[in-house]
C-alpha cells in the first residue's frame, strides 16, 4: 500500500508518475527520485510533480539515494544501456529497503531484429543499446548474482506497426 519511497531511474520525461499519484502509490509525503542523465527531461518531470526530486546521473550510481531507503524501484528499458549492468543490480539492491521490490524492464533480442525508438516524434533505429539480451537462463543468473530475487518474469513479443502492411498483403488484405 501506498504511498511508497520510490526512484524511477532512467525516467526520461516521467511518464509513469501520473498514474502512480493517481492510484496513490507515490505522493508528497513520501521521498520520490526521479533519475536521468538528460537534465531537460527531468525538468519536465519538475514542472508537473515539483516535489519529485530529480537527479541528473546515471542508473548505476545514485549517491544522492541513501542505502535501504527505498520501498520501490522502477526502471523501464534502461539495463540495455547501462554501461556496466552489473553496478546497475547492484544499485537497485542498494537503495532496496529489506523486502523492498523492483520493476525492470529490458529487451530480450532475437537475432535478427532491429529496435527503433521515438526521437522528436519519429520513429529511429536504436543504435544505444549497450547490450541485447538473448539467453533467458544467463539473464536470470545475473539478476540473481546481484542478490536480488526475481518474483516474476514474463516476456512478451512485441510487433511493429513496419509489419503491418507486409502481414496484411501475405494475408490477403
């Protein structure tokens, strides 16, 4: 139950933070991070939720967070770009209160795909990512060589609207 010490790191533009005030689950009287390296995004983040406390920085390293103090972490599609994802786990493990929680995202590759990103409104090859991950096992390992424990993981396909038009004619539409 909210509401919750919380860190979004690798927030960009925070666009998680109004459903989680809104469903209660963050709110002012509790410490929120809001965590990016790109200072314009998380003046956003400022103008909406002026109460957040945003850190310029990288998701591997948050000294402004202190340890155990977080009841939850948030970090979307961001382990991908880390430059050492290793000190990003145990990052998160840091700022975990005992028996705090984590919601990570990341990509898990197939061969031969491409990622695209939004930039200023279109849709560009993603060239960031630091590293892909592909063997479901390994990625277990080494979450959990960084003392977290995963409670769930679930992996889903995703297809982009670049296939749409090539699936509708191979279809007959």
């Amino acid at each position: 139950a909210g509401p919750l010490a919380l860190a979004d790191l690798g927030c960009g533009d925070g666009p998680l933070f109004a459903a989680l005030v809104r469903d209660g689950v963050i709110a002012p009287s509790r410490p929120v991070y809001a965590v990016d390296l790109e200072a314009d995004r998380l003046h956003r983040v400022s103008e909406r939720f002026p109460w957040i406390r945003t850190v310029v920085g990288s998701a591997d390293s948050v000294p402004e967070i202190h340890d155990e103090s977080l009841d939850a972490v948030i970090s979307t599609m961001v382990m991908e770009h880390v430059p050492d994802e290793r000190a990003y786990l145990a990052e998160i493990r840091r700022v975990l209160r005992p028996g705090g929680r984590a919601y990570v995202t990341t990509v898990f590759k197939r061969p031969w795909a491409w990622y695209f990103r939004k930039r200023d409104g279109e849709s560009v090859l993603d060239t960031s990512h630091l590293r892909e991950y592909t063997d479901i096992g390994a990625f277990q390992e080494l979450v959990e060589s960084s003392g977290l424990r995963i409670v769930a993981l679930e992996r889903t396909r995703l297809w982009f609207p670049l296939l749409d038009p090539l699936l509708f004619r191979v279809g007959g539409r």
